[in-house]
C-alpha cells in the first residue's frame, strides 16, 4: 500500500523524507496550477508522486517533467507512471546540473526547512535560477531566507493538508505569477 509504503520510508529516515504522510490531493493540486503552461519543469523530492501525477495532469502534450528523488524505492515506484513526458533520476536536488541545463520551472516538496543551512542555501541558489519556484513548507519560518532569492514571492495558504501547508510561489527578474 502506498501510504503504508511511505510511512516506513519516514520512519527509516525521517529527516531526509520530511514528513510522515504524503501531500494530499488539495495541496498537490495547488503546487501543480502554479506550474503556469510552463513546458519544462523539474521536481524536486517527488515521493511517491503525489505532486507529480498532478503536475503531469496540468503539463502540456509536448511538456517535460524531470523528477529528482534521492530514495530509492520512490524511485522504483515513480519509474511505474506510465507516461513518456516523465524521467526519474535517483540523485540528489543538488545535482540536478548534471542532467538539466536551463531550469524553467521548479516544483519542490524538498524538506528546506531541516536541511543544514549550507545545504538549503545551495538548493535555493539553484532554484533561483529557474523562471518560477513552487516550494511548500510547513511553517513561516524560511519565508525572509527565500524572498532573499526572488524578487517576487506569493504564499498561498493549504488547511485542507496534514499538516496544514504554505505554498511559496517565487518568481525571479520581474516575472508575474498568477
Ligand atoms: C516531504 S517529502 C515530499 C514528497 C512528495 N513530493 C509529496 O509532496 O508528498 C520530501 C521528499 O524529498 C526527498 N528528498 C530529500 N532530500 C532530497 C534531495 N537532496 N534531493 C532530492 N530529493 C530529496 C525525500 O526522499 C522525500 O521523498
């Protein structure tokens, strides 16, 4: 089962996977309406595919979706999405310059919050490179950290999540969101 599936990978590593249960379909919907008509967009931390199914529903016929997932066994189970648009790499957010060249759209269920300060400042100089940045937190807490990165931030305010979430909308060089 995959909640069953996901809450054993929290209880192995519980600070790398960053929560016990999966986003629900509400916040992932939300995450997902940001990407905005955008063609390439690049996930970081997809899980088990929660955000990512609904960003492959809101993606167009010839768009691209590059997931990056250091678990292994979310791996196994995100390479069963059937679907041509989809690549799955097993490798850290931090390496994502190995595979991507320009970064158009970020999606990241990444848990910034219990990264080491080093760590989370190197995956939002990364991000911050990309046109538009959708980051869902949990709390407040990393919002002045990451308007330092964009010129434009937009939070949006998910109750109907465990927890209730905040998704952050970042967009660099004057570009709007919607
Ligand atoms: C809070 S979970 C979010 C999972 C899914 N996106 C969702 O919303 O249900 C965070 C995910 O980030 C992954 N992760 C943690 N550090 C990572 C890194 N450096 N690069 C890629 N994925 C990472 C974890 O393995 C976990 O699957």
């Amino acid at each position: 089962m995959k909640s069953q599936s996901f809450i054993n990978e929290f209880l192995k590593s519980p600070v790398k996977v960053g929560s016990v249960i999966q986003s629900s379909k509400i916040l992932a919907r939300t995450m997902a309406h940001q990407i905005n008509g955008s063609l390439d967009v690049v996930e970081f931390g997809a899980g088990m595919g929660s955000v990512t199914e609904h960003i492959l529903r809101r993606l167009p016929p010839n768009g691209r979706l590059i997931c990056f997932e250091i678990n292994s066994k979310f791996c196994e189970h995100l390479m069963t999405i059937d679907d041509p648009r989809l690549t799955v790499i097993n490798d850290g957010a931090e390496n994502c310059h190995k595979y991507v060249g320009r970064l158009e759209c970020v999606v990241s269920g990444l848990p910034l919050a219990l990264f080491s300060k080093t760590k989370r400042q190197e995956i939002l100089d990364i991000s911050s490179k990309s046109r538009r940045f959708i980051q869902f937190q949990y709390s407040l807490v990393l919002k002045d950290t990451i308007k330092e990165h964009f010129s434009d931030v937009r939070i949006k305010f998910v109750p109907l999540n465990f927890p209730p979430a905040f998704v952050f909308v970042c967009t660099s060089s004057g570009k709007q969101t919607s």
